[in-house]
C-alpha cells in the first residue's frame, strides 16, 4: 500500500473540521482546568480544615486515577443520575477536571514562592482576606505560572484523541471513521499524526518566546 | 469603657508558645496614650512576638491583650474577626525587611489600603500618599517600583505606607536592622521626626541604643521573654538596677 495524493487531498476537509473539535476540546478543557485548579490551589489553604482536606484527597484522587477511566465513568455514569451531556461537554469536563489537579500544582508553587511577609504586611494593613487574594497574593502568585500553565495547554492538545473513546468527533474518531469506510488508514492517521506533531511544535516554540519574554519583563 | 487615661496598648498575663518553646510566659506590658517606648533586649527574647501579638499576627496560649481598651485577646479567648479589625485598625507596622508589595508602584504600596480599608476616594488617597511620601523626603519615587529603591528608601516607604491609614500605635520592628549602615540615618531622622510632630504612641524594637536614648519616654529591657527592667532613658541606660540589663548594655554599647 503506497501513500495516494489524491485520497489524501480528499480526506483532508473532514479532518480539518474534526480538527476544530479537537481545538474546542483542548482549548475549553484548559481553561476549565486553570480555573478549577486555582480553586482547588486557593482551597487548599482555606483556613477551614475541612475543606482544605477535602480538596486535597480529590486532588489526590483524580491525580491518581487514568483519565481514561474518568472518561468512561462520566460518560456512562452522569447519563444515570439525569446529567445527559454531549460527548464533547463530557470529554471537555473530563480533561478539565483531570489536569485542573495537575494546574493546582502550578498554582501552588506559585503561591508558596510569595514571601509569608508579604501576606503579614498585608493582615497588618488589615486588608480582608479576600483582598489579600486578588490584589497581593495572587497577582504576584501567577504570572511565573503562566509559562507551566502552557505546556499544559500543550499536553492536554495531545489527550484529546482519548476522547475518540467516548465518541467524540474528533481527530482520531474521525480518521477512523474514514478508514474503515474506505479501507485505507494510511493518508488518515498520517495526517492526524502530522497535525498533531505540526501543532505541538508551534505551540512549543510559542511557550519558549512567552517564558522568555517573561523573563526579560521588567 | 474608655477613659484619656486608658492605655494604647495593655498585655496581661500572656502566654506564647509556638509548640514546646514558650516565648512569653505571664508578660505584662502597657504602652501609654502618646507614650514612646523603646523595646531592647538580646535576639530571641521576644521583642518581635510581642509587635507581633498586638497587630494580631499571632495566636496567644493566655492571657489578654487591649489596644486602646478593645480586647484582642481576653483570658485567652480570640476576638471575633469584626473587633479584630477594629483593634488592628489603630495600628500601623514596619517591619525590619520593609515588606513592600513588589508588583505595586510605590504610590499604590500607599492607596492600597486607603482605599480598599478605608473607602477613601482614588484621588484623595493619591493626595494623602503624595503628602506622605513628601514628610519622609520621597515625594519624586510616587511612581517608582519598590525595586529600584535603596533600603533606606524602601523603609521610608515602608513608614509612609503604615501611616496612610491614620493609625494611633505605631509598631517598629528593628526597622534599620537591614539596612547598610549608611542608610541608617535617614530612617532614623524620618522616625525622630514622628515623634517629635505627633501624639502617636510608638513602640520601637531596636538596636540603636543612642536613638532609643534620645527617642524614647522610656525604655523597657526584656529578656527570655519577660521584662527585667524598664525606666526613662537616663537611668535605664545611666544607672540599670539589674545585672542582666547591665551585661546586655556593656555588650551593646561600647563604653
Ligand atoms: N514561627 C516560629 N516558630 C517557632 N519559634 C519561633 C517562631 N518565631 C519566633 N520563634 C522563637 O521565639 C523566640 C522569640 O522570637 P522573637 O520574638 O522573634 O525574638 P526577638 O525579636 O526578640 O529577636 C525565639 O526563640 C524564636 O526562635
Ligand atoms: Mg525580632
């Protein structure tokens, strides 16, 4: 079986509209998954034991597990309790939920790295503690954990064919799909696999200029 | 409750102990109305602790502790998060490594708190800072980042910070213990200055025995966390009755 141009020109659009979807994918699972792991990271600390350690086993629990199977559970087992949800909302969730434990990280270091000065000089000033959160900790917490937070975005680009597994139009299923209906993988997966190595490289190379213009900032 | 003769700051029978270290056991401490007291004594004896007790940075194990007659601490027990504030909102603090917030302009080191903590308008906040920063002689670093300040600078910032919310105490934690020696100076002279023009109580932690000689109404000595010996400044450091004041002196200041 030799490479053919012309299948794979003509399988090129279904790819790249299936393409939008694996974007949609990854691009709605980061930001579910910056946003939950800093909710995870600042809880984390809350003064309260019990909800410290609460969001601590989830962290843990969700680290800890395969995405594959979170995948699974929250397609077959949310329908249950009257959660019905597109494949695609549901694979978004999962990729959210899963790599919001590994952003919390993140966000974590990023917090700790704030000298304990800073919040005493705060509390001193007798600022609130919802006020040492938005306007001294956390602007100085975040902009190290920018660049981390990319190749995140990166890594989260590159499970979205986990989705194909819960029938999610996206890159994978759908060169699959075209595969078998014509009896030729080869031009399909190929491409895929290009867009996805053409993909990452951009993106990669874009994560050096932001860490290094992070910094060289100020 | 409160009366003109109540004082700024009252410790009775505290207890501080960070797990089986106690810092202060049973300490009693009054800092008067407008009263300037000198706080020295060896590393480690507690002086910070008790800065940092009364700016309710730190939990205490007993005892209680009043700014201007608002508990903070009565018999052991907390205060609620609102009287907290109220009680912390008479003080101001410097601490010894200046803890200016680094990714805010030093104008906005100033307005910070004014604003969010006192509500005050942007413009009159700015007015009020400008007029700070040109008491402690930095009125061109408005828009400076804290960064590109000598020490000497960052403390004085530091000081115009803590009195932009109008507090009654003033707390000074070692403030020129981590400045090069020739910035030494120029904070001192901006907090002889404080002293002179306002009625402000100020407890001051140093090491700069002549400074506290001439600043304070009195000066307290404590060790291993109690007080030995206080007094005015002629005769704590003139005369000191204890023998432990005398060592520390004749380490401190070369005779
Ligand atoms: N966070 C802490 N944990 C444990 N011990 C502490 C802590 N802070 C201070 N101490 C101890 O408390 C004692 C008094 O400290 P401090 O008030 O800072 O003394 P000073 O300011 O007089 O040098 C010291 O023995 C110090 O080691
Ligand atoms: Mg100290």
């Amino acid at each position: 079986m030799s490479w053919d141009w012309h299948y794979a020109w003509s399988v090129l659009p279904p790819l790249l509209r299936a393409f939008v979807v694996t974007l949609e994918a990854s691009l709605a699972g980061f930001v579910l998954a910056a946003i939950l792991g800093l909710v995870w990271a600042v809880s984390r600390m809350a003064p309260v034991r019990i909800v410290a350690g609460t969001v601590f086993w989830i962290v843990e629990f969700v680290r800890s597990t395969p995405l594959l199977i979170q995948l699974y559970f929250l397609y077959y087992v949310l329908p249950e309790y009257g959660v019905v949800l597109s494949p695609l909302a549901i694979g978004i969730l999962a990729l959210g939920l899963h790599y919001s434990c590994y952003t919390a990280e993140v966000y974590r270091a990023g917090i700790e790295a704030v000298p304990t000065g800073q919040w005493e000089a705060a509390r001193a000033l007798n600022l609130t503690p919802r006020a040492i959160w938005l306007r001294i900790v956390l602007p100085q917490a975040l902009p190290p954990a920018v660049p981390v937070l990319g190749n995140y975005l990166i890594a989260i680009f590159k499970e979205t064919p986990l989705l194909a597994a819960i029938t999610v139009m996206e890159m994978l299923q759908t060169a699959k799909l075209i595969g078998a209906e014509s009896f030729r993988y080869l031009e399909p997966l190929t491409i895929t696999g290009a867009v996805f190595l053409l993909v990452s490289l951009l993106a990669s190379f874009a994560m050096r200029r932001l860490e290094v213009a992070h910094v060289f900032h100020r | 409750m409160s009366s003109i003769a109540e004082p700024a700051l009252e410790f009775r029978n505290v207890t501080k102990r960070y797990g089986e270290t106690t810092v202060l056991e049973d300490f009693d401490f009054q800092l008067g109305a407008g009263e300037k007291v000198a706080l020295i004594g060896p590393s480690g004896s507690g002086k910070s602790t008790v800065l940092r007790i009364a700016m309710a940075l730190e939990d205490i194990q007993g005892g209680t502790v009043r700014v201007h007659g608002i508990p903070l601490w009565l018999d052991g027990v907390a205060a609620d998060r609102a009287q907290t504030r109220r009680a912390r909102a008479r003080l101001g603090m410097v601490f010894q490594h200046f803890h200016l917030f680094p990714h805010l302009s030093v104008l906005e080191n100033l307005t910070l708190a004014p604003r969010l903590v006192n509500k005050k308008k942007a413009d009159e906040a700015a007015e009020q800072a400008i007029a700070l920063l040109r008491r402690v002689g930095l009125e061109d670093k408005a828009q400076a980042w804290p960064e590109q300040l000598s020490g000497g600078q960052k403390q004085r910032v530091a000081i115009a910070r803590a009195l932009a919310l109008q507090p009654d105490i003033m707390l000074f934690d070692e403030v020129t213990s981590a400045l090069d020696p020739e910035m030494v100076g120029e904070v001192l002279e901006v907090l002889r200055e404080l002293g002179e023009t306002t009625s402000m109580s100020m407890l001051l932690v140093t090491h700069e025995m002549a400074f506290a000689r001439q600043f304070a109404d009195r000066v307290v000595f404590m060790d291993g966390g109690k007080v030995v010996e206080a007094g005015p400044p002629e005769e704590l450091f003139g005369n000191p009755r204890e023998e432990r004041t005398r060592q520390f002196l004749s380490r401190v200041q070369p005779m």
